[in-house]
C-alpha cells in the first residue's frame, strides 16, 4: 500500500444539495495517495449501493452519507471534521 501522508489538519466531511437528486457528501483534505482515494471510493460504493466520483483529489458520494463516511475515517483513525 502507498504510503500515507501525515495528517496535518483534520478530513472535512460535508454535504452539499444539489439542483437535482440527493445531493453529495464531499470528503475533502483525506491525506491519500489518488490511487488510495480510488480504491476507498469503490469501496464505498460498493457497500453503500451509491454513485460517486474523485474530483480535484475530493471523494464525492451521492446522497447524505456523512455519519457512515464518519464512522468509516475514524475507524481507520483518521482526525475528521463533520460539517452541516
């Protein structure tokens, strides 16, 4: 596995509506390789039947999936910010 950056400032989990549809979850500043956040992504999509995308390095999930992404980061130890 690639080796992770040290976490120097907390993960931002927020939601943001969107025009149509559920909205999305952003999951901003994870300090991962792009490959790690690929990887992460598919797994989060897989468990959560959930479209999404990496945009610009931001892990973007369909609809408001904040306190699975939450309990998912922390569980891996990473520091995180909850918005919204």
């Amino acid at each position: 596995a690639p080796k992770e950056r040290k976490q120097t400032e907390p993960v931002r989990v927020s939601f943001r509506k969107t025009g149509k549809g559920s909205g999305m979850t952003l999951v901003e500043k994870l300090p991962m390789h792009p490959a790690g956040k690929e990887e992460l992504l598919k797994k989060f999509k897989k468990h959560l039947g959930a479209g999404g995308s990496v945009k610009n390095g931001v892990l973007e999930l369909q609809g408001d999936r904040r306190e699975f992404v939450r309990a998912e980061l922390a569980a891996a130890g990473y520091k995180l910010k909850v918005l919204g």
